[in-house]
C-alpha cells in the first residue's frame, strides 16, 4: 500500500516515518521497528519538518492532516 497522491513530497521512509510519529510513536521505538539508528530516524524528522513546513517533531500530525485534507 503506497502512501496518497497528497503526500507526494515525502519519500517513502519519510512518509512512513510521519506516519509512526502520528501514531504516538518515539524516536526510539521508530529506530527499533525499523532497524535503523536514532540519528538517522532524526535526520528523517528533520526533512520531514522541513518538507512540510513545520517547525518541530510535535507539529508533524497536524501537518500531516491538512495534506490528507
């Protein structure tokens, strides 16, 4: 299952990553599920806040929303 049209400027491991964040997730816990480091699961964060023109991590669901909208 691919992500929606909408989404189209996250990649894939961005989109799913945003996605983990909006389901309350941790940085921690993404690192874990998806058997990567920390600091890559924050680089991601980082272009996803930058991608969806947010300032910070906690911004992310509602941003997220308003593209689905």
């Amino acid at each position: 299952m691919g992500k929606p049209q909408t989404a189209g400027e996250l990649s894939d491991r961005q989109y799913q990553i945003a996605q983990m964040i909006c389901n309350g997730r941790t940085i921690k816990e993404i690192a874990m599920e998806l058997g990567i480091g920390r600091n890559t699961v924050e680089t991601h964060i980082d272009y996803i806040c930058v991608k969806l023109k947010v300032p910070n991590k906690s911004d992310i669901p509602s941003a997220m929303q308003q593209k689905l909208m």
